[in-house]
C-alpha cells in the first residue's frame, strides 16, 4: 500500500477530535480565551448542546488578526519553545479556534479596544468567509452551531442534550472558583441559569458555588510550593469525589496524586463512601511541571509526584488537626447551662436514697483496664461489683418520683437538688455540658446550647484512645507492652521481611519488637497489650506487602494509624457498659483535650443533636 499525503480536510478533522471531545469542552476553550483577554464579564448562552456563544468584554480582536484566529497553530500567547516552560496564559497551542472552525458554522464577533467599529468573521465547516463591518461593544462574541454535522460518527457519541449542559455548567463553575474578580452568566434557551457576581472575596464565592457554609481556608508556602485550600469539616460531606476541584497553575484538572493527598489528609475522619468538599489550588516552580501533556491541557505531569503529595497532605492534615469547626460551636456558659432555679442550688449532693440515683463508685473499688495510665479513662467491671439495679439507668426512678412533695417550696429544692447533683457547667465544651444520663447502656445524653446532644461512648472513647496512642508513638514512648514467652513467627518472603526489618525502630516505638531469625522469617518479641495476634500478624503482613510494592515510610505511617485505630477500637469502652456519672463526666472532659474528638478513627461522628426546633416541630408545637 503505498504511503500519501491527507488531504488538509481530513488532517483538520483529526486534529478537531483531539482537541474538542464535546460541547462542555469548546465552552471551556472560549472561556480560557476571554479570561486570557482580560475579560471581568464573561456570558455564556445555550439554545442547545450543538448551539452556543460566549461573549466577554475583553480587550477584543484586531481586525487584522481576525482571519489569523482560525489558522491552526495562530496563537499571541507564546513566541518560543522556551515559553511552554513559562506560561502564563491559558491557550497556547493556537489549535481551538481553528478545530472548532472546522466542526460547525463559526461566527467570531468582536470589537477591538482601540477600532471604532466590530468586525465578523463566520466560516462554515472550515470555509472562510468574508471579514464584515458589524454593531458591537468593545470585546468578543463568538457562536457556534450546527456542531459535529460533518462529522456524524462523532456527534452520535454526544449524551443527551441535559447531560452535555450539565457538563457545560460545572465547566463553568470551575472558572468561577478560580476566578472570583470575574462575573460569570450561564443563560439556557434565554432563561439565567447560574450568576455569579465578582467579589473581592474569594471564600464567598467558593462557598457559593459549591453551595457549601462554612468552609475554612488554607494557605500553605513551602519551598516554591503554594497550596489555597477551601475545605469542608467532616460533618459536610458529600457522597461522590466530585465535589473535590483540583487546580494546578490556576487551571482546572484531573489527578490521581492530588486527590489521594486530600482523601489521606481525611482519613479517620470520614467513613467509608464519604467524601470532603475541596477545592484546592496549586501553585508549583514552571520546572516542576508540564503542562503541554495532552491537546485538552486538563492533565499534567509534574517532575515528583511524592513530593506534591506530601506537601499537600501535610498542610492539610494539619489544617483539620486543629479543627477550625470548633470554634463555631463555642457558645457561653449561660447558653449551654439548663436554666437555674433563682435559689441558689447546695453545693454538696444530695443525701443517699434520695431521688437522685447515680450510684457513684470510688475510685479505689474501680478496676483500671485502660492503656492510658493512672490519668486515663477509667472502667468498671459491673458484673462484680455491688451496684444496686437501676431501671435503664435514669436519672430518677419511679419511686423516687411518686415521693416528690407538691408544694411550691419543695419543687425548687426538687430542681436544686437536680442541678445540684449534675454540677454547674465549666471548663471546655464538651466538659460544661450538663449531662442527663445514659441511655441503652450506650449513649450519654446531654443538653446543649441548641438541643439535645447524644455522644456515642465507644467511639467517644476510641478516638480519646487512639490520639493517645498516636501522641505515644510520635514522642517515642511506648504504651503498656507484653513480651511472649513463645514468640509467635510470620512467614514472608524476603524481600517483605527486610521491607519490616528497615523500619524496626518505627514499629519499636509503637512497642512492637520485631526480629528476623532467618531469610524468610520473622519472630514477634513483643507488642502493646491491648493489641489482639490476630490483628497484628495481619497488619504486619498487609504492611510488608505494601511497602514492598509502594515503598515509602508514608506506607508505614498510614498502617501503624490502622493499628492504633485496631488497638483504639479493642481497648475502648463498649456498648453496652454501663457507666457512673463521673465515667460519663470524665469521658466529656477527656473530649476536650482533642480537636478531632467529634470523630471516631473510622470517621463515624461521635455525637448527634436533636434541635430543640426540630422537637417542637416533631411534637406538633410549631410547624
């Protein structure tokens, strides 16, 4: 078969496919080409998925160059190959204008800042017509319509028109985000559909476009590197990845490191099927990047993937360590307090049999099963000890009840007995909160500023211990640690056993003592007492796996989180148990001492709250 030349035709064609794959894409063309014209007001119009135009009030077009706009491989944006190093504009190729040329009937419009009237270039299907004089303010309009008709095995691929639109809208609010000094409006068969009016401020505009409050700001510098993060608290969550916007250079893009560095910053926050709302913006050395990757510029290679993922995950994970969303659940003493009687409540609790029952244990008679030490959470074995049975454990029984007296007098000394007993709030958040009781053995209910908050006691607990054990391992101080009398041994091969041998000081410092005793073979010396064989013998073998595929100490960091989350979750209190006042009380306290106490370390919440807005309305007082 002999080797010919295509015909400019079809070499057109070819080129047009790789460069426009839908609608949604020449839209972000044409945007990416208003913004590069200084444009602050950019309009897109749809009658359809094949019919559309943008206008912008940009600097405009020549009309000298107008012709030149439709020429592949025409561009003002670079001059040289050293500039694809240094861009500081989004079109570079000089490939859209002449591709989309080439699949529709084009209609460029535009009045250049300096020119006293508009002038109109339109061609069909890749045949340029005639530049004309035309009515037109200063900057560009540009239509297209009838797309893909020359081209029918393209145009059958298009989806439906409300899923192409669809496209066309999240194309649009990505430069939205990015581009807050910039108005945007999206108008479909004439009706407005989004607007977004330029700001000055930029968390007003990411919070309204991802119709997201409160989200919390991040900015990050470190080496040439610089990360503007957004981000939501655990409780905002979402269930697809979508609501994640990755910025490079200021562009919109798709990539497997920079989400994983997000996804990673949130681990043992959310569970599983949940995820954030971020938009991050990345900022790297022209050096460290490459751009000129594929003809629709939405991917990228940079020359270090680890290194963009560490100082990603690194800002960002310390960001949500100290819990920003905190600060907005702060409220008074008074707000959060119950509403005190006028009398002063007795400052000593109420006598014995009385009917306040919460039978508190000394501390001298309770059994210490916590991995924390003396100034930990402590637990009680109820089934030895001689607690007198409680109906469900409540605050007051039905004896007690039928013998409240019914004067006046006696009825507020029945309330300061009460509050009496429950303490008047102080200290942290979770430590002024007056508590109620327990319910089902299994959740401690509390009163709060604006409802009624249920706390979870295991995952309460299980996050207390796992911070605990984490702030152990970070600081090179073991937790209780039992040695065997017969070592059990773990069979690899040897690349895995040197893979744990290199990193026998990290798992040393979680109190694991590792020991290779042949090529193929290890032996476990000792590990933390609250750590099951079954458990560790299979993180050991995952861990070893992944080192020797992933390699890295980020590997070995994110399995020892997974083994404390282990330790954490068997050593905790269970539901079920049940617990005296000053357990549930010092468990509170203990909350305080973490910004992440909201969360277990598998992401599930630690609390609920019931409004008081949503109860009156649940019981028919309001509607």
């Amino acid at each position: 078969m002999l080797i010919k030349r295509l015909e400019p035709q079809v070499i057109e064609r070819i080129a047009a496919g790789e460069v426009i794959e839908r609608p949604a894409q020449v839209v972000k063309e044409l945007i990416e080409n208003s913004i590069d014209a200084e444009a602050t007001e950019i309009d897109v119009e749809v009658i359809d998925a094949t019919e559309i135009s943008v206008s912008d009030n940009g600097v405009g077009i020549p009309k000298d160059d107008l012709a030149l706009a439709v020429e592949r491989h025409a561009t003002s944006k670079i001059i040289s190959s050293e500039d694809l190093f240094r861009l500081r504009t989004y079109g570079f190729r000089g490939e859209a204008l002449a591709s989309l040329a080439a699949v529709s009937e084009l209609s460029i419009l535009s009045r250049f800042e300096k020119d006293e009237c508009a002038y109109e270039l339109k061609s069909h299907f890749g045949e340029r017509l005639a530049i004309g004089s035309a009515s037109h303010p200063a900057g560009t309009r540009i239509r297209f319509q009838r797309l893909f008709d020359n081209i029918p095995a393209r145009k059958k691929f298009l989806k439906s028109s409300g899923a192409e639109i669809a496209q066309i809208r999240r194309t649009l609010k990505s430069f939205a985000l990015c581009h807050p000094k910039v108005t945007f409006r999206l108008r479909n068969q004439g009706k407005l559909q989004d607007f977004y009016q330029k700001t000055s401020k930029p968390l007003l505009r990411v919070q309204e476009v991802l119709s997201t409050k409160p989200l919390y700001h991040l900015l990050g510098e470190e080496n040439g590197f610089r990360a503007e993060i957004y981000f939501s608290s655990p409780h905002e969550v979402v269930k697809t990845s979508q609501n994640i916007w990755l910025f490079c250079q200021n562009r919109w893009i798709t990539d497997r490191t920079l989400q994983s560095a997000i996804l990673e910053s949130y681990r043992n926050l959310l569970m599983h099927g949940e995820f954030p709302v971020v938009y991050l913006n990345l900022t790297v050395p022209d050096d460290f990047i490459d751009i000129n990757v594929h003809p629709t510029k939405s991917q990228i290679r940079f020359l270090d993937n680890r290194v963009v993922f560490r100082f990603v995950h690194e800002k960002l994970r310390e960001a949500l360590h100290q819990a920003p969303w905190n600060s907005d659940r702060n409220v008074s003493a008074d707000d959060a307090s119950i509403d005190w009687p006028s009398r002063h409540a007795p400052q000593t609790p109420p006598e014995p049999n009385q009917w306040v029952n919460f039978e508190f244990t000394p501390a001298s008679q309770q059994k210490d099963r916590s991995v924390l030490g003396n100034d930990s959470y402590q637990r009680v074995d109820f089934a030895n000890e001689n607690i007198q049975p409680m109906s469900s454990r409540l605050l007051f029984s039905s004896s007690a009840v039928s013998q409240q007296p019914q004067n006046g007098d006696t009825k507020s000394q029945f309330c300061e007995d009460l509050f009496s007993a429950l303490g008047a709030p102080q200290g942290g958040f979770w430590e002024q909160m007056p508590i109620l009781g327990q319910l089902r053995k299994t959740y401690i209910a509390c009163k709060g500023a604006s409802g009624l908050i249920m706390v979870d006691q295991h995952a309460a607990h299980e996050r207390i211990m796992f911070e605990r054990l984490q702030q152990s391992w970070k600081s090179g101080h073991a937790s209780d640690v039992q040695r065997y009398l017969i070592p059990p041994r773990l069979t690899l091969n040897s690349e895995a056993v040197e893979a744990l041998n290199t990193l026998a000081e990290q798992w040393m410092r979680m109190g694991i003592e590792l020991e290779v005793c042949g090529p193929e073979e290890i032996t476990v010396n000792a590990k933390p007492t609250w750590l099951t064989d079954k458990a560790l013998m299979g993180a050991l073998e995952k861990c070893a796996k992944e080192l020797v595929e992933l390699g890295g100490s980020f590997r070995m960091e994110k399995r020892l989180s997974d083994l404390q989350s282990t330790m954490a979750c068997h050593s905790a209190v269970r539901a079920g148990d049940e617990l005296n006042f000053e357990e549930m009380k010092s468990l509170l306290k203990q909350m305080d001492e973490f910004p992440l106490s909201g969360f277990c370390p598998h992401g599930r919440p630690v609390s609920v709250e019931w409004s008081w807005r949503d109860m009156e309305k649940d019981f028919g007082r309001i509607v």
